[in-house]
C-alpha cells in the first residue's frame, strides 16, 4: 500500500514545492494572475547542480511580440557570488528575476544554471533551486512554526528551529508564551514588517535553496532594523549564490558586481568603487541617492 501512495506523496510535494515558489513570486511580483507561458519539454530531466552558476546568455524577451523588453542581455553569477541588479524603474530588473524562475522563456538566447538551459530541465527543479526572499511576505492564519515550515511538510522541528535561529528569529519566538505554536497572521499575533521578513528569510532557510533571489526587503523599516535585516540576509546569503533586485544603492554596495540596467540593456557593470570611479549612470543615481537621504536626516532633525 506504501509502494501505491509514494507516487501521490511524490506529486504533492511536487504539488507543494511549485505552490510555495508561486507564492513567493506572486508575492514578489504582485503577479496572482499570471499566465501559465511555460511547459515542461516531455520527459524533462531535474536540473543537477554541482556549481550554482547563473548564466545569461544573449536574452532577448517581450511581454508583447510587438515590444522588445531584454535587448540581449549577458552576465554571468559565479557559483557562490552576489550579484545586485539596479537601474530605474521598468529597466528591466523584474522582468530578469522572473526569466530565471522560468515564468516566461526568452525569444532568443539561453538562461543556464550550472551549464543546463532552463528550458530543457523540469520547472520544479528550478524553482526548488532558487529560495525567494520577497519583500511582502504571505503569512497564513496559522502558527508561526507552520508559517516557518510552509511549503515542506518533511521539515522537522529541528530543523524549523535551525531556519529561525539562522534568521534571528529564535530569541523573538522563544519570549512568546505558546512559542513556536503561537498563532500569527489576520486572526493572531500581528508581526511587524521586520518580523514577517525574517520568518520569509526562515521559510526559504527551510528550503536550504542553493540559489537566492532577494527582492529589496527592507523598504517599509526603520533604518536600525533595517541593517538588522541586511547583517542576516548577508550572512544567509554567504555561502550561496545570490542575485539580489535593489532599488536603494546603499543596500547592496559589497555586491561582487552590480550590473546596471537601462531600457533593457546593461548600461554598465562593476564594483561599486568600479562604477563611482566611471562616474556614468550608477554614479549619478549613487549621488542622487545619498543627497536625498541627507536632505531626509535633515528633515528629521
Ligand atoms: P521597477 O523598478 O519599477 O520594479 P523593473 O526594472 O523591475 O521596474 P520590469 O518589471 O522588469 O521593470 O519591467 C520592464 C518593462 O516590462 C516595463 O516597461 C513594464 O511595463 C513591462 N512589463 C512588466 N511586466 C509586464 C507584463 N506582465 N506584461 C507586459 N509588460 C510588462
């Protein structure tokens, strides 16, 4: 009897995995309706990673056949590197987060993970490679330990317990009267936004995703808690390749390389010392950036 419902266990935590991966990217990208663009070629093999590199290679993509959004974009994320990818608004930045988790496929060119075209691997297995940190989290009317473990119905306690601690969530759960058992979201205990971002940085250290996408987490928090978040993301981040989507240029300044899109090109790329040296587009919006913040301390003052 074990032997008949293994295929079903197996498809519904094929079932789950996509969902947890739909959500976060709906989360993300505000995307609850999205079109199904993709299927799996028939027989599609799960990606095997042994290096997590992450390869664009010449992308070219619309949304609409008669609107070219990529201009053949290339870059590539060395395994265990962190790339940040800034630019003004409707550069394109999104639109690169979404390609990589295989929502759409490119009209010319190759994503890789670890040399194997997204297109010819299972979806699942790509999304399972890639942990989301978005910056509105969803929180179920459930206990914070679910909510934790959300999406990996094996986890153990341990391991729940492991993610929180990674995510200096630990000491927080453990002060509350019913722990890991207390009930949060609409009908529970409000978390704050700092609070939330550290149980989505929980769930996908429960995923344990050899690839992170980090959406910029800390737009709704006070600058304290903020750097808070940054010193955790960054030590989750570490031994990881990560790709993070950033609008404020303070945040994502020790990126490896930060690759500045423009009208779906990349208009530059290089350390942050490289690109203020080159004194082009990313100097001007580091300049523009750090005015606006002394003007705001100045406000507040
Ligand atoms: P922002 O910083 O504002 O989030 P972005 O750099 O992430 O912007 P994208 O979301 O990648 O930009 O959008 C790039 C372009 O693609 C924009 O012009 C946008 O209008 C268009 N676009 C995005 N999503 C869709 C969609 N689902 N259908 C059609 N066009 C879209």
């Amino acid at each position: 009897l074990t032997q008949l419902f293994r295929p079903l266990d197996m498809l519904g935590m094929v079932y789950r995995t996509i969902r947890q991966g739909l959500i976060d990217m709906a989360a993300m990208f505000r995307l609850i309706d999205m079109p199904v663009e993709v299927a799996d070629a028939p027989g599609a093999p799960a990606l095997i990673i042994r290096e997590p590199r992450v390869i664009f290679d010449n992308v070219v993509f619309g949304y609409d056949p008669d609107r070219t959004i990529l201009h053949g974009l290339s870059f590539e994320v060395p395994a265990g590197g962190h790339v940040a990818i800034v630019g003004p608004s409707g550069a394109g930045k999104s639109t690169i987060a979404r390609l990589l988790f295989r929502f759409y496929d490119p009209w010319q060119g190759r994503v890789l993970i670890d040399g194997q075209d997204i297109r010819e691997v299972s979806q699942e297995s790509v999304r399972a490679a890639i942990g989301i940190v978005p910056q509105d989290s969803v929180l179920f009317n459930d206990t914070i330990g679910y909510n934790i473990a959300y999406g990996h119905d094996g986890a153990t306690h341990e391991q729940v317990v492991a993610a929180a601690r990674g995510a200096a969530i630990l000491p927080f759960i453990e002060r509350l009267p019913q722990g890991f058992g207390t009930e949060v979201g609409e009908r529970g205990l409000k978390l704050s936004g700092g609070e939330k971002q550290r149980v989505a940085i929980a769930r996908t250290l429960v995923k344990d995703p050899p690839i992170l996408l980090l959406d910029e987490a800390t737009s709704a928090l006070d600058s304290r808690t903020e750097r808070d978040i940054l010193a955790t993301l960054h030590r989750v981040s570490a031994h990881r390749t990560s790709i993070s989507i950033a609008h404020r240029l303070s945040t994502i300044a020790d990126a490896d390389t930060i690759l500045v899109m423009e009208a779906g090109q990349l208009a530059e790329q290089g350390s942050h010392a490289d690109l203020l040296r080159r004194d082009g587009l990313y100097a001007e919006m580091w300049a523009r950036q750090q005015a606006e913040s002394t003007a705001q301390a100045e406000a507040a003052e």
